[in-house]
C-alpha cells in the first residue's frame, strides 16, 4: 500500500507541487488517485490492509504525501479526519452511508472542528448556532476556514443547539450550505481552503455524528492529533534529502553549520518512534496518554521550523530565490506550527493542572 502511494506521488505528485503552491491548483485528482492506493483507508476498520483499525499506517501514508507537497498532505489530513469522524460516530446509518466512500477516496471531505477545538480549550466560542425543529436543526453562522472543500464535497462542523454543542456532517451547496469568498494565503493555497455560510441550513437527525460535542472530541481527538505529524514528518525527511542534494562543494562549507541531515534524522527518527507507538491505542483515554500526544504533536511542529530554518542556511542564496523549493518547505513548516492546534493551543493544554 506504501509502495502505491509512493508511486501516485513519484508520478503525478511531484511534477504538479510547483503549481500547486504557486498557483493555488487544488490536486483533486491526485487525491482520488491517493484514494484508490489505499492512502485514505487505513485508519477504517475493515477497509484498510487489515480489518483493523491501523492510525500508524495512515500517518506513514500521509508522511509519504508530505514528502513532496504539504498542501495535499494537509488535504490527505482534512480527508482523513473526515473519515476519522464517521468511523467514531455515535450514527450508525451515517457512518454506514458515508465511511466506505470517505475511505477510498470516493467522495472527499473537510474538516471544520477548528473552532470547536479550540472551543473546548477556552480560546474563543462556538461559532454556529442552531435551533431545533422538525427532523432536525437549523444553523445559522459563518466558519472561516474549511478545507478540502468544493462544491458536493462533505465537512465536519460542531454547533450549539438548547445548551448542547452537537457534532455533523455537511454538504457545501446543499441545505443552505454555502461558500464565503476566503483570504489569500502565503503557502498552502492549493488546500481548497473557503469560508462556509450557513444561512437557514437545514441538518437532519441523520448527517448528526454526536449529540454532545465533548463526549465525541474525547474519543476522536488523540487520532485528530497524531493524524497531524504525518505532515510534519514527510516535510523533515524531504529536508534532510534536500540537504544531502546539494552540490558537494556547498555540502564540504555545510559541514559547519550545527544542524544536518544527519541530526535531522535522529530526531526524526526518535519523534516516529514515539507516534507509532502511540498511534496503536489511539482510544487510550488516560491523561498521561493524551499528554504525550500533545507532546508528540508539539514535537512534530518545532522540528518542522528547526528543519527549514536550517534548510534555508544549507542552501544559500538559492533559497532566497522566489518559487524555490527551500523557501516553500520553510513556508509549510509554519503552517504546521499554526495549523488548529497551533504551538500556543498546544502549550496552554499542556499547561493546564489535572482536575481532582
């Protein structure tokens, strides 16, 4: 399944990663064809390579994405996380209508839990407001950042209904399910990113993945984070390649600076030792674990920026030069480090006192 996924990015990944980041071209067709290798699959019981759920494989796919573009392997984790929420639903006719076509790439989908994430940390409210009515909810509100998002395509967003946050599924250009023009980004403007307009939308009973937002985020939110480094690993190893790329004249001045290749990879090695074994009990709900996996995710980011910094010395003034390759993996790597959740969400739950 590796090797498919691989041979997707080798083939049509790579030649397109220049356009993807320069002209904001969005690879739906190279994720559909990430799809069909498996990459989007495994963290599914009964869909993957093995009838189990395998989160460690999935990271390991995602890495692979990331090696070569982060934008679709943000995209990958938008897709994954989609698929992460219907396979941890509390609907069983939800998950049983949609989890089979998120795994394989079938029908593709956004994530908009951002806010609500952030929500249960304190940082701001909860953005969409509904009311109930016959068969369901209607929402109203604006989100202002959903990904892997285009017209048909699924989201997942949270809203506050009779004193509850409830988790669902929509669609955009359905129910009052709209597109907001978004904001033009540095990087990562190939990832379909939109803000969403719910004017009178209507959510039936049955696109509802939990009726209580925090009962769900507990069971999905180790998986949520540990999805994450797969970015921040590909990105890293794809540095230290690009390092030892480099002329050998350059590489015999680089031998000098005081992070190579050669460092990068210990740590890295060290940080993917660390999410395999936590990725293989993603449900563990102990405080502990759920601990060390904000510490492997903060991990994750910092090694990102510490790997392009040292990128950008290792390659000089060709770094600087605009459309660079050396200069997009270093405006990745913060995205990685502010993507919900970002260092200083991260830190703040880190920081927090246990409860008695």
């Amino acid at each position: 399944m590796l090797q498919r996924v691989r041979d997707v990015v080798a083939s049509e990944l790579r030649p397109l990663a220049a356009r993807i980041d320069g002209e904001g071209l969005y690879p739906s067709d190279v994720l559909k064809q990430l799809g069909a290798a498996g990459a989007f699959a495994q963290h599914h019981e009964g869909n993957g390579e093995e009838d189990a759920i395998n989160l460690g494989l999935a990271i390991q796919s995602m890495s692979a994405v990331a090696e070569a573009c982060l934008s679709t392997a943000f995209c990958t984790w938008c897709q994954d996380a989609f698929g992460w929420y219907l396979q941890n639903s509390e609907n069983p006719g939800l998950r049983a209508r949609l989890q089979g076509h998120a795994a394989s790439g079938a029908i593709l989908g956004g994530t908009g839990l951002s806010n609500p994430m952030k929500a249960l940390s304190g940082i701001e409210p909860i953005k969409l407001k509904g009311v109930r009515i016959s068969g369901g909810y209607r929402v109203e509100g604006v989100l202002p950042w959903v990904s892997n998002l285009a017209v048909g395509h699924y989201f997942a967003f949270c809203f506050e209904a009779d004193g509850e946050t409830l988790a669902a599924i929509g669609r955009l250009g359905f129910d009052g399910v709209e597109s907001r023009k978004g904001a033009e980004f540095i990087a990562l403007e190939g990832t379909a990113t939109l803000a969403v307009g719910f004017k009178g939308a209507f959510v039936p009973d049955d696109m509802i993945l939990s009726d209580r937002f925090t009962r769900f985020a507990g069971r999905i939110k180790p998986g949520f984070l540990l999805l994450q480094t797969g970015m921040a690993a590909g990105l890293v190893r794809n540095c230290a390649q690009l390092m030892r790329e480099l002329p050998a004249r350059v590489r015999a001045v680089n031998a000098y600076l005081p992070i190579g290749p050669e460092a990068l990879e210990e740590r890295l090695a060290g940080l993917e030792s660390e999410i395999m074994a936590l990725a293989a009990t993603p449900f563990e709900s102990e405080r502990a674990y759920l601990r060390s996996v904000l510490l492997a995710r903060l991990e994750g980011s910092r090694l990102s920026l510490d790997a392009t910094q040292a990128l950008m010395l290792h390659a000089g003034a060709s770094a600087y030069l605009r459309n660079s390759v050396y200069n997009r993996r270093l405006r990745e790597s913060y995205f990685v480090a502010i993507v919900t959740p970002a260092t200083k969400h991260l830190l703040k739950e880190l920081s927090a006192k246990p409860m008695n």
